[in-house]
C-alpha cells in the first residue's frame, strides 16, 4: 500500500511540475465521500483537529409552550431540535432524523412545525410536531416548501410551494379542518410573509433581486391583491408582520435610503412611519410582541449586531441589554411579552441561546455551547481593517492574527463569502481559529463591493459587467498584505464557497502569481453553464444579479470573466470540494473545471460528498473536509501543525 501511494504521488508530483501533462486521478471512495488526489491523512491531522470539530452551537428557534425555548443544535452527526426548560436546564432532544432539521417555529396551539430536506437537496417538507411528539408531514414529496405564516390563533396555516421544473411558487393554506388549498396561483418566487390577526388577509411577497420586492395584500376569501406601498420605484423589503389590531404593517424597506429601515404602514391611509430613525447601518431583523405594547429590532454596524428594545406605543427607549460584541439573530419574544429570546454568537464563542428580561432588564444565557475543550480566552478575537481598492474605495475585513515571535511572518488564508449578497461577520469559525492557532496563519475575511450590510451603493458596486471589480478588490488586498510587516506576501492561499467558490477561481486566474493556492467549495465556473443547470426556481433570481447570458453583451461578458474560460492563467495546487446534491451551483460546475485544471497539468484535489446539497451539513462529511483542508494548506503553504 505504501508502495502504491508513493507511485502515485511521484505521478502526482510529475503531472504538478510539466505543464500541459494532463494528471492520472487516484480516487478512494469511503462510505459518501469520495476523494480525488488527495494524499491518505496522518493520524495527527484528524487527532489534531478534534476539539475544533466538536465544538457545539446552538440556535433560539422559539419559544416552547410550555414556557422554555425550542432551539437547534447537534449531538450527533446532524442539527436537531432539542426543548431547554429554563437558563442552564439540560437540552432535550425531540427529533431523531438523519438529515438535519431546519428551522422550528412554535404555533398557537402548541405544536412545533418545523422543515427538513433529504441530502441537501433543498427540497423541503413541512412537519408538524404534537407535543406526545406525534409528527406528520403536511407537503408533498418532490415539492419545495417554505416560508410558513399562520393566524393569531394558529387556525390558518400558509406557505409557498415551487414543483420540479418551475420558477413560480404558489401559496397553499390549511384550514382549521386541515384541508390544503391553493389560494393564489403565483409568478416567481412569491412568499407568504404573514397573516392578519382574523386570518382573513395575507401579507404575500415576491423577491426580484436584492435590490427589488414587492409586498402585496391578498384577500383570502375573494382573491383579491391589492399592492402595499405601491411606487414606481425599487424597493428592496425584508421581513413583514401584522400590527395585533391588524391596522398596519411593519416591515424592513430602503425606500429613500441607502439601508433598510424598520416602516410602519397604515392599511387605510398608506401613510409610513420611519420607526428606527435614520442610521448609517441597515436594521436587519425586528419583533413586536403578541400585544403589540414592545418592540425590539437589530441594528447590523460594521458586522456587529446592536440590540435595541423600546415600548411601540409611546417610542420610548426601554432598558437596553449590553451584549458581547458579536452576532445576533432569530428574535422573539415570549408570548407574555415578559423575555425576548434570540441566538448569539461571537468569535470566541459558539452561538448560544440567550433571553432578555424586558420587566426585569435580566440578561441570561440558556444554553453553555462546549467548545471541543478549547481554551475559549486562548482563541483569536479579529481585528477589523479597511484597505483602500483600485479606485480609492474603502473594503472592510476582519483580519485573524497568530501569536508570532519577533521578525516572523505569517502566511495568510484570504476567505471569502458566498452570496454575492452576503457578508462575513465575526462569529465563531473552527477553520479560522483552527488555522491561526495550529497552522500559524492569518485569516482575512474580506467584505469585497456586492456585499450587503454597507449600503446599496456599495451592494451594487459589482452587478453584471462590474463583476470583476469584486476580483480587484482581492488584488488590492495582495497589495496591502505586502505592507503589513508580519504577514508574508509570498505565501498566501485564497479559499471559499458558494459565490466565493466563483471568487476563489477569478482570483486564481488573476493573481496566480502572487498565490501559494487556492480551495474552492460549490463554486460558480462558468456562468452561461450555472445559469442553465441551476435550479429553475433561482435561474431569474440569479439573472438578476450576474447579468442575463440571452443578452448578446452580457452572453461576451459572461465569455470574457468566467474561470472556465481562463484556466490557463492558474498555475498552482487547487482543492475543490461539491456536494452531488446541490440545487444551487449544481455538481458539473465543478466537475468541468476539475477536468479543465487536470487537463492543463495542475494539481487538482476534488472531494465529493454524495450526501450533500449547497454546504456540508453532517459532521463526518465535515470532519473530511477539514481534514482534507488541512492537508492541502499544510503542503502548498509548507507549514506543519503547532505541537
């Protein structure tokens, strides 16, 4: 066996070293995974990355009946739900499947609905849980099912269902006998936000782009639309809830503003309320209590989270919390209007669950995440920068620094997010302290223009043929790295997923020359192919943002930028990691450049998890990947793990 894998790698090592001398491909298969050219791991590694593994989080989903949370968390090999009954109580685990579950919401009545999909494929169902723990599915197998809304009773139950091959989604309700109708018949991917306190009327939404949606007003009984806020204007939304007298709507909007903003609506008049004040941040999710005396919202600055709660009637400020500097996520409050739960996390902490006393202004913490017997005062906390781009513009990043001795310099992990629409927050990430503190690495998680959380100018900084100004953003990172005195310029990988997978390849095909390296996972080759196999139901969706390939002008653009199109110009190692089941950036996008990459005589790791859709979400496919990971920096950055 030695023998056979020292053959392979002096294959490996020859194809790596002429160029044009396409690769042999040594492939192992073990359970799901499946792993190309990927050399068979010392012990060490695994053994190494263990306590970062099995590092916990958990998630406020709810708030349970009975008074405790309902919240998210693993045990096992997938995220489940589990009940804590008060501050510090035990977690109680309520299902038992496989596949992960998603995200639970607790109904009037009582009963839990949560969604789950199989292998990643993003085709979820809908269940619902008694509290005897008797559960039933409510979709339909080969459907995709989303964005549950429900009366304030619990009565009328809505959502929206795409099928196989269709980008429109329609909106299904379930009555109080429990027959399932289709109430409106919907183009595009239109979304019940929320029902009115009587269950007569349905807040409906259609999402265009990020920068556009729509809200409407159904009648339930006639089928009647009528449009909120009706303009001719683009308005990006997020979000929407009733007020409990069912007069008016609250919701997030950037009408007038280059953030979003928490609105208030009069059904009657259409006349709106600037209820946050103007900010220089967007206010990214809010609640408003069941008797609609308490409001709370969540301000994003500079990727923190601040908290805000106030009485809704009077506008007053009420006592506020004072929370570690981090990420918060998923409020609401009690159905006594007595605690507002939410999710938080910081860099040198897992998410946890958490409450707020909003009588008795008490700050608790229900759930005390393990941490995988890291030293949670050991870990690195990030320090957030602004390099200037190529035309002066100012990019945020958060940079990881490893404790260093005198004249030493780092090599360095550049990470970028997925989205585009996205944005990278200081949370807690196994990989970044796995790599600053074993690996000796620093890590520079860069908010590139296209990002959200700083505006919609900047959001739209790289729409369509603009796209590549993201890439120069990464080649003006390289440029400050060589200023920074303990960062080392000559030996740096670029790594991401999803939209970064995309990145990860232009940054490759730019600055090969300035790169030790490059991982990317599920991402973007090729355009006009992406566009054509991804999933019906987020092909216009995706248009919107990258440009529509039919166009002849957008079709060269696509031709010009796509990695595809310019492998030629990568010249060092590659890892590249897919799930088989993914909805979004389907498999041949990563099977094509593997193929390409090998063609060209470049040293190409593929990894491939048959249980997996967009993101790795069971642990034993991402202990592989980490490990994999690990391997793959260790060799192209020539560092050994810390002893």
């Amino acid at each position: 066996m030695k023998k056979l894998l020292a053959a392979s790698a002096a294959v490996l090592a020859l194809a790596a070293a002429v160029p044009g001398l396409a690769q042999q491909v040594e492939r192992r298969e073990i359970g799901n995974q499946i792993l190309e050219n990927v050399p068979v791991a010392a012990p060490a590694i695994r053994e190494g990355l263990a306590k970062y593994q099995n590092a916990r989080s958990a998630y406020f989903d709810d708030w349970a009946a009975n008074g405790g949370m309902v919240v998210t968390t693993r045990f096992g090999n997938t995220n489940q739900l589990h009940l804590v009954a008060g501050p510090g109580a035990d977690r109680s685990q309520i299902t038992f499947y496989d596949e992960p579950v998603g995200v639970a919401h607790t109904l009037p009545n009582g009963q839990i609905l949560f969604s789950k999909d199989t292998g990643g494929d993003e085709w979820f169902q809908l269940f619902l849980r008694d509290a005897d723990g008797k559960t039933v599915q409510l979709t339909e197998a080969g459907t995709r099912n989303q964005s549950p809304a429900w009366s304030k009773d619990g009565s009328v139950l809505v959502w929206s269902r795409a099928t196989k091959g269709s980008a429109d989604y329609d909106v299904l309700m379930r009555d109080p006998s429990g027959a399932t109708k289709v109430i409106y018949k919907g183009q595009g991917q239109v979304s019940p936000i929320a029902v009115s306190p009587d269950g007569k009327t349905v807040l409906l939404g259609r999402y265009f782009s990020i920068n556009e949606s729509k809200r409407w007003l159904l009648d339930v009984a006639t089928g009647a639309l009528t449009e909120l806020n009706p303009s001719k204007a683009k308005i990006a939304y997020d979000g929407g809830k009733f007020t409990p007298d069912g007069k008016s709507v609250l919701l997030l909007s950037d009408e007038g503003s280059d953030f979003l903003r928490l609105t208030q609506i009069d059904l009657a008049t259409g006349a709106k309320v600037n209820v946050s004040g103007e900010r220089p941040w967007d206010i990214e999710d809010f609640a408003l209590s069941d008797d609609g005396r308490i409001l709370a919202y969540v301000v994003n600055e500079d990727g923190y989270s601040k908290l805000v709660v106030r009485d809704f009637r009077t506008r007053r400020a009420l006592p506020q919390p004072e929370l570690p500097a981090g990420v918060v996520s998923g409020i609401a409050f009690s159905p006594d209007a007595s605690k507002l739960g939410f999710s938080l996390a910081a860099p040198t902490a897992a998410s946890d669950a958490w409450s707020w006393g909003v009588t008795d202004a008490k700050l608790e913490r229900w759930t005390a995440s393990e941490l995988g017997g890291l030293d949670a005062k050991a870990l690195a906390t990030p320090e957030l920068v602004r390099y200037p781009s190529f035309d002066k513009r100012s990019i945020p990043a958060f940079v990881y620094r490893p404790k260093l001795a005198a004249g030493q310099r780092a090599p360095v992990i550049i990470d970028i997010h997925g989205g585009p629409e996205g944005q990278s927050r200081p949370t807690f990430n196994a990989f970044h302290q796995h790599t600053v503190a074993e690996l000796g690495a620093a890590v520079i998680v860069t908010n590139v223009r296209g990002s959200t959380g700083y505006g919609k100018t900047y959001l739209n900084l790289d729409n369509a043929e603009k796209r590549e100004d993201s890439v120069k953003d990464i080649g003006a990172l390289l440029d400050w790295i060589k200023t920074q005195p303990d960062l080392d310029p000559n030996r740096v990988v670029v790594y991401g997923q999803s939209y970064g997978g995309y990145m990860s390849l232009a940054v490759m095909t730019h600055y090969s020359d300035r790169l030790a390296g490059g991982i990317e996972r599920y991402g973007i080759s090729n355009f006009v192919s992406f566009l054509q196999n991804t999933e019906a139901y987020r092909r216009d969706l995706r248009r919107a943002e990258y440009g529509d390939e039919r166009d002849p002008k957008m079709l060269k653009a696509f031709e010009t930028i796509s990695p595809m199109n310019n492998v030629s110009r990568i010249t060092k190692p590659m890892l590249v990691m897919q799930g088989w089941n993914d909805p979004r950036v389907p498999k041949s996008e990563s099977d094509q450049v593997v193929a390409k990459l090998r063609e060209k005589g470049i040293e190409t790791w593929y990894v491939q998890f048959k249980d997996e859709g967009h993101g790795f979400l069971k642990k034993a496919n991402n202990d592989r990947r980490r490990e994999v990971e690990t391997q793959f920096l260790q060799k192209v950055l020539g560092v050994s793990p810390a002893q």
